[in-house]
C-alpha cells in the first residue's frame, strides 16, 4: 500500500508529490512548518503545535490556507490512511507559487504539504533511551529565531558537522558565549543542587512545544526552575543536561564537546522527566 502526502488539497502517492518549481518555500524559505509525533495514532501536543503554527503565519502575514478544524482533519485522515500508529506529521505551508521575485504577486494563494513518517521504533521510547553525545558551535542564525521557518541552513550546516563528528545534536551559542538552543532542539541542564534551567524565551530562540509541557511537568514533580541564559561551560560541569522536542521528547546528553556530564549515565531529574513526558504523550 503506498503511503500517501497531501499538497494542497489533494491525496496523492508521496513518491509523486510536488511543489511548483517557484514556490516561496524552495526559493526563498518563506514558509514554516511544524512536526508533530503520533502516538496510538494521536497527535501529541496537538493544540500546541496548531498554536504555534497559527502564531508563525501571523509573524510571517501569511493567511492560514485553510482553518484548523480542516487541517487537523486531513492530518487525520493521512494518519488513517498511511496506517500510522507511531511516527511523525510533517506539515509546511509556503506563502505559495508565484513568478520569483522578491515581492511576491497580489494574489499568491498559500500552498500546504503534509506527509507522514511511519516509525514503530517509537513505541520503544520507555525501553531504550538513546544517550546523546552533542557538539557546540556559533549560533548563525537571524534574529526572528521564535519563528518556525523552513529557513534551516544554519541548523542543518552544524547538525552535519555533530554527525561528521559520531554526535547526535549540537548546541548553537550566542555572541556572549551562552547556550541559545540545539538544531532542533530546546536545551536544558540541571544544576549540582538539582534546579532545571533552561534560557527564557524571547526572539533568540523557538517556542518548543515540549518544552512547554516539560515546564508544566517540572512544576508538578515539585523541581526548582529558573529560566535564564547558561554557558557552555556551566553546562559541561552541570548534573546533567537534556534536549527536548517532538521527536526526541527528553533526551539525556552525556557529553558536551568531549566532556562528560556527570557520571555519563542518564541523570535522575532528566529520567523522571522523560517518565513522565512519555506518560503524558501515551508512548
Ligand atoms: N528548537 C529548534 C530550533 C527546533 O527546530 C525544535 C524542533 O524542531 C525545537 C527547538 C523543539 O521544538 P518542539 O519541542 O516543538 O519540537
């Protein structure tokens, strides 16, 4: 059974569907996107992710292509029928097709793509933690971070030097030497005197949808929070550290640059975090 994607409007086998050769996301990186993970067939953080969605438009002054009621409903329905019980929805919407040019025509209409990613290994999730060894390196990025825009370039040009290196992410760093965020992921450490910190949000870096609900969870389970700005420094002589996203829910960081955290085993603030993140999405 093919698996199939949806581009504006239509159901088609993923292994035919397009975009114009114009379209503003290719272009240009004019579009956002958003990931959501499925778990038992369910979107995880559903409205979170719709929020943000709705917000990057906003900043961005592109009309959504269709309410949310309506996508969410094809997102279901992909999610039915490519069978999905465990994986992720990938959804992009662009400002759309039109002859390139920097100012995009009067009448551009959005384009929306979604297609789906089957990935039974999440079911694994509780079982086997994968330990992340990560890298560090300058933030390259603008200055509209808080924006989930298909512009990734920077992202992706330090997560191929983490891969190049055997490592599994990389911490992006600001000009006064401080943690921003991962290429795909918000960054944590937990203190000797087991306080979470992770830097507050602002235009520096994305709104993560997880890491929103792993606040809410740091409140319940009763840990210290501060949300402020950490070094690369601190963070390597932190308790331990911890990514979170969509894909990676909270993922244990044993070493920084080739220093180990802590002991190098997961950490027990980060694995009480992940229990109950896991338990919250239903994995
Ligand atoms: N920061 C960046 C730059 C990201 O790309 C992502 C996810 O892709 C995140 C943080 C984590 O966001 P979320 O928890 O919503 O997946």
């Amino acid at each position: 059974m093919p698996s199939y994607a949806f581009v504006d409007g239509q159901y088609v086998p993923r292994h035919l569907a397009a975009l114009p050769l114009e379209d503003r996301a290719t272009n240009f990186g004019d579009g956002i996107y958003e990931v959501w993970v499925v778990a038992q067939s369910k979107l995880v953080d559903e409205e979170k992710h719709f929020a943000r969605l709705e917000r990057s438009l906003g900043e961005l002054k592109i009309p959504m292509p269709m309410g949310q009621k309506a996508i969410a409903q094809h997102v279901r329905r992909l999610i039915r029928r490519n069978n999905i019980k465990f994986g992720t929805v990938y959804l992009q919407i662009s400002r759309g097709a039109s002859k390139r040019d920097h100012v995009p025509a009067a009448n551009i209409t959005p384009s929306i793509t979604i297609f789906t990613n089957n990935k039974p290994g999440l079911a694994e999730a509780r079982r086997a933690p994968k330990k992340l060894k990560i890298i560090t390196g300058p933030d390259l990025r603008w200055a509209r971070r808080d924006i989930k825009s298909t512009s990734l370039l920077p992202n992706v040009m330090l997560r191929m030097e983490a891969h190049q290196q055997g490592c599994h992410e990389a911490w992006m760093v600001d000009d006064q030497g401080m943690v921003t965020e991962g290429t795909s992921s918000s960054s944590w450490i937990v203190t000797l005197e087991k306080t979470v910190v992770t830097r507050a949000l602002s235009n520096d870096i994305l709104p993560g949808v997880t890491r929103d609900t792993v606040c809410e969870l740091i409140a319940r389970a009763g840990y210290e929070f501060e949300e402020r700005g950490f070094s690369v420094e601190e963070a390597k002589h932190a308790a331990e550290a911890f990514v979170t996203s969509a894909t990676n829910f909270v993922g244990p960081v044993v070493e920084i640059d080739g220093t180990t955290i802590g002991n190098g085993q997961i950490g027990e603030v980060t694995n009480k975090l992940r229990d109950l993140y896991l338990r919250a999405a239903g994995l």
